[in-house]
C-alpha cells in the first residue's frame, strides 16, 4: 500500500529572521519528523516558482542550495527515507503537466486570483508566469497525489482551484487525479496553530520581518552573535519597570518572554513564571540576549557544518523517485489528452 502524501514546498532565502525559523522553519520540520512513518513526506524546493517576480539569476542557483542547507541546519533528517527532498525544475513533468493543465483553465478564474490582484495592481513589468503560477502549484500537488498541503491563507484560494481542476479533469476523463483535502481539513489535519508571532524588537507591535525598515529591531540568522545581543539589549520596553506577559500592555516585554521561551526550548508559561516580578529589565534583557547569541553562535556552527555533498546526493536521490512517481501520473494523463496511445 502506497503511503498518503504530504506535501510542502520550502520556500526559503538568505536572510531569514528568527520569526521565519520559529513561525515557518521549525513547523515544518517537526511536521516532517513526527508524519514520516504514517506519511511520504514530499519537501520540495520550488525554484521555478522563485522568479514569478523578477529577481536576480545570477544568485538563484547558489540560493537553493542555501535553500537546503538551512533546513537541514535546522534539524531536518535527509537520512529519513520517507523525506524526499528535491528541486521542482529537476522533474520536469511539472512543467509539462503545467502546460496541459494551463490548456482546461479559464483566464476568467486565473483573474480572480486575489494573490495575482494584489501582487500585479499598479505594476506594468507583471509577467505571464505570475499570472500562470497557481496552475504550476496544481501540477506540484496532483502529480504525486497529495492529500494533504499545508497552506497559509493566501495559498488557500489556489488550494480551491487545485482541487477544482483535479475535479474537471476526472469528470472529463475518467480518474487521473486524487484531489487534495479542502483547506479546513487541511487545517484540522496540521493543526491551527497560526498563532505564533515574533515581533519587532524595535516596534513590537509590528512582526518581526525582514522587510521592515530598520534592520534595528530584525534578527538575521546570519546575524553576528554579538550585534544580534546589541539589538536584543536595545529592545524598546516600557516604563512599568515590571517583567509580565501582556502583549497589549507590555508588547515588548512580552515578546521577549516568547524569544526567551523559544529559544530555551521552555513553555511560554514557564517562562512567565520564571521571570515573573523581575523589576531589573536590563537583566531581563541581558539573559535573552545571551539565549539569541548561543542560539545564533550554535545555529551558524550546524550551517557551516552542513555537507553539500551530502545534500546534492539527497537531491539527487529524491529527483530520481520525484521523477518516476510524478512520470506516472503525467502518462496518465498524456494518454487521457491523446498526447500518449490509449493502455
Ligand atoms: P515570509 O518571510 O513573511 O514569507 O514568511 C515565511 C514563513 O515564516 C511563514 O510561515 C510565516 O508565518 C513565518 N514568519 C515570518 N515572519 C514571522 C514572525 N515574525 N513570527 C512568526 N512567524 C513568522
């Protein structure tokens, strides 16, 4: 029996923050570890998907190496034979199946994509594959039968359109596709826990990102141990002279509980309880700065250690079965088309 397929796609560049390695890294491995015996786990790296916008080539092919060594750096095991981790544009069966699929879709219901609205509205260089892109994400999921794909709300539209192809083409030509889960399965499934926000050092009210516009208030993964400590003790507080967990009250407080909290590998309310009372802030400060450069010093340490050969291997491993598991599919549907003769 064939194992249902979860599948995700790691979308990563070089300067991530901590709330990228907490909100997004760190769930995603966890979710890898503890599937895999239940599940085949598809991790891909959608590098096809990376220039929708244009962005600058001369880096992209460095970039998703980098891509990979972050994530295993983080802690995800490539030595796990249910993980595949491969690059989209190495099976190249996405492409094909992008295009056969790109031929049963209305230009009407790729207009309404809001994601496409957003991103193209006043812009003049928007390129047809931006428009394109959500039917490649179809091809990503349909050609290895995934059932389950976690998605964040501005994938959910294209999650919708996913299942209403796959539903088109096997009303039309009998079984091709296994159609994904609806995106409140898809949630029950993974959990709902969004919740997880790491704020702005320097304006906790806003999530930390690496658009903000001081890099004041951003940890970098690449950050110096020791300027990462700087931003931490320079981290906008309050007057209340009192260490408590009121995000409302005490934003920047509170999110220095949570990176304390994070960091620790402790529970929030630990936390809380821990340091409850503190009167000192710049204390308080001094021992999560001191987490963020352990963090950082130990984090940069696994990244330098991080075999490429042993990446570009696991690569290579999982582009050979991507291709053969995503080949079948696609035969499938060449046939049903009348690209391939009829079984
Ligand atoms: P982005 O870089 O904003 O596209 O986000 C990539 C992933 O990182 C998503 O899963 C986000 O939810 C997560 N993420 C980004 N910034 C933060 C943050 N400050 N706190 C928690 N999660 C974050």
């Amino acid at each position: 029996m064939t194992k249902p397929v979860i599948l995700t796609g790691l979308r990563a560049n070089n300067d991530l923050t901590l709330g990228n390695y907490f909100g997004g890294m760190l769930p995603i491995i966890d979710m890898a570890k503890t599937r895999s015996g239940d599940y085949q786990i598809n991790m891909f790296i959608p590098d096809l998907h990376s220039f929708t916008t244009p962005i600058d080539h001369s880096a992209l092919y460095e970039q998703i190496l980098q891509t990979a060594k972050l994530f295993v750096a983080a802690g995800l095991p490539i030595e796990d034979e249910n993980i595949h981790l491969y690059r989209q544009s190495y099976v190249p069966a996405h492409s094909e199946l992008t295009w056969i699929l790109d031929c049963f879709t209305g230009v009407g219901q790729m207009s309404r994509m809001t994601q496409f609205k957003d991103k193209s509205t006043g812009k003049d260089d928007v390129s047809v594959g931006l428009f394109n892109y959500p039917v490649l994400m179809a091809a990503d999921i349909l050609l290895y039968s995934a059932t389950y794909v976690p998605v964040g709300d501005d994938q959910t539209q294209h999650l919708e359109f996913t299942r209403d192809i796959a539903e088109r083409m096997n009303t039309r030509f009998g079984e091709l596709f296994v159609v994904p889960e609806p995106v409140k399965k898809q949630h029950e499934f993974f959990g709902n826990d969004q919740g997880l926000r790491v704020m702005d050092l320097a304006d906790p009210t806003k999530k930390m990102s690496k658009s903000a516009r001081s890099e004041k208030g951003v940890i970098f993964l690449s950050d110096d141990p020791a300027l990462a400590a700087k931003k931490v003790m320079s981290a906008t507080t309050d007057d209340k002279a009192f260490v408590a967990y009121d995000p409302l009250e005490q934003p920047g407080i509170s999110n220095l509980l949570q990176i304390s909290a994070l960091l620790a590998g402790d529970t929030l309310e630990a936390t809380i309880e821990r340091n409850a009372g503190q009167t000192r802030y710049g204390e308080f400060k001094a021992e999560v700065a001191k987490h963020v450069s352990d963090f950082l010093t130990s984090f940069q340490a696994n990244l330098a250690d991080v075999n490429e050969a042993d990446i570009l291997q696991k690569l290579e491993q999982s582009e050979m079965k991507m291709n053969n598991q995503a080949n079948k599919t696609l035969y499938k549907v060449q046939q049903a088309v009348g690209l391939r003769p009829k079984a």
